[in-house]
C-alpha cells in the first residue's frame, strides 16, 4: 500500500512503514532490531537459528550468525569447536584427516593410523598439496615397506633408493656390494661372473675364459678332457698325450665312447685292428703276428 506517514523504514531495498518489516516466521517487529534474511525474506536472530542454523559436531549447539560456520562432508563446527579429537589442538586453516566419525590433526592420525616403516617403525606421514610438502617416498618389498631412507643395502647400509639390488637372504644388497661379497668370481680373470658362466671341476668360469690350455679355443661347447688339471680340446689333446693308432696313426682319444686294442705296447682303433691282408676284423678273435703286422690265422698259413 502507498505510505502516506512521515515514519517509514527502508529495508532490502524497499521501503516497508514501520509495522510492517517484520519476521517472516513470527512476525516480530524487526524496527532497530538485528535481523537475517533468507530466501529474500526477514528473520529474526531466534527464527533463523531455529530453522536454518546448523548444529555443531561437537557442542551440539546451533552456530548462529555471530560465529562462522565450518563444514566437511556435510558436517559443520562452530569455529572454535573444530578441533583435533585427540590432542585438542585447532584444525582452523590446519592440515587434518577424518577417521570413524572423528577428525585429527595430520600427528595424531599418523601416530594412531598411518601404516608404518619396518625398518624404524615411525609413520609414513602424507604430504599437503597447498604448502608444497611432498608425502614421504614408500619402497615395498616382499610385504614390508620402507621409508626412501631406511631401505638400505644389508652390508654397507646406504640407501638404495632406484638403483638395482639383488636379493639375499629376505634383504636387499646394492649391485657392487653384492658383487664384492658373494658373487662367483671366474676362477682365470678372478672377475664377477654375472651371467652365462661355465662350472669345472667345482670352479666357475666365464665362458669365454674357459679355453683350451693349448691353442686357447672356447671350451664351452667343444668337446674336451683334462691332464693334470688343465683343459684341453680334443684335438690339442690327441696330439700332445693320446697314443697313436698303429694302423692309421691318428690319437686313440676315447671321445664317443672309441674302443681300442693294446697289444706287446701298441695300440689300434677298434676299427682298425683289421688282417692287414684280408681286412677282416681281429676283435675278440685269434691273430698271428708277422713283424708287427697282424694277421688271421688263415692269411698267417698262406
């Protein structure tokens, strides 16, 4: 209606005469009173906290407009209130975590939840995005887990952080401790044997140093056999310590499994311990001998 009185108040941005700016809820005259408005209407201090003031987590109390309002999930303090439910310290502007219902400064939480470290036990403490802290590097290893720090070499206890390890008794060794202390060393050049390696006589090799005594030829996939401990191919070993075939005068070398006849100190292949007239075999059978010719008995009466 028009206002036709001296006496008006402005309010919202529109004038109302005096009686009339009253509590949208209860109608209480809001004229030098303090007042709230929601959904464009006025309320009164008690009608707001009544109806749209939320009650605080902790002192279950309404949060009127005289205290800021906090909220997380849903979930409002009053200023004063929002605190760490252990030690009682203000999360206001503080890094926290919730937990069961209950909120905790960062200390707390990682002291009462945080997985810890196996090897100092302390927590694993996260980091905070908005002040640049990085969270604390964690290294998992056969189900326990470390700080950056305390995942360290068994032997010189320095940290291994992304460099190789070798496993060694459910613990980590660094590469060049592993290979000082426990690696297997080539038993011609003494050094570490890390792959493709040769075992002789209970001693490891590099296949490439395990060679003939002689003329030095890979061994690895040859054929050889030993004299006085040293390896020799088989041709380097016929021709220095095999006995000669009296026949065909190559090395009677075994290798194959190569039968041989000795005889008054001469030797012969199998195959070659034939009648030097008829070529018939002499194996297992009688022979004559005619000046150191071997003959069967019926070519020894011709």
């Amino acid at each position: 209606q028009l206002i036709f009185s001296g006496e008006y108040t402005k309010a919202m941005d529109e004038n109302y005469h005096k009686d009339h700016l009253a509590c949208h809820n209860c109608d209480k005259k809001l004229v030098a009173c303090r007042y709230i408005v929601k959904d464009e209407n006025p309320h009164c201090i008690p009608c707001y906290q009544e109806l749209y003031a939320h009650n605080c987590e902790e002192c279950k109390k309404p949060i009127g407009p005289d205290y800021k309002d906090l909220s997380y999930k849903d979930r409002h303090w009053h200023e004063f209130c929002f605190k760490c439910c252990e030690c009682q310290k203000s999360l206001v502007d503080q890094p926290f975590a919730p937990k069961n219902d209950n909120i905790y400064c960062s200390d707390c939480h990682d002291k009462n939840f945080a997985a810890r470290c196996d090897g100092c036990g302390e927590p694993f403490r996260g980091g905070d995005e908005e002040k640049g802290i990085e969270g604390m590097k964690k290294f998992e290893y056969k189900g326990k887990q470390w700080h950056e720090e305390c995942f360290v070499c068994m032997v010189c206890k320095q940290p291994i952080r992304n460099k190789s390890f070798i496993p060694r008794e459910n613990e980590a060794v660094c590469v060049p401790c592993y290979e000082e202390q426990f690696a297997q060393k080539c038993s011609k050049c003494n050094g570490v044997i890390n792959k493709g390696g040769v075992a002789y006589k209970n001693q490891p090799w590099h296949r490439e140093c395990f060679t003939c005594t002689k003329c030095s030829k890979e061994l690895a996939k040859e054929k050889f056999t030993s004299k006085d401990d040293q390896p020799y191919c088989a041709e380097c070993y016929g021709e220095l310590f095999a006995k000669k075939c009296c026949r065909c005068s190559k090395a009677i070398t075994g290798f194959g499994g190569t039968k041989f006849i000795s005889f008054e100190d001469r030797h012969w292949h199998s195959d070659c311990f034939v009648c030097y007239k008829c070529q018939a075999s002499m194996v297992g059978k009688g022979f004559l001998m005619n000046e150191g010719d071997i003959l069967c008995p019926e070519c020894g009466r011709n």
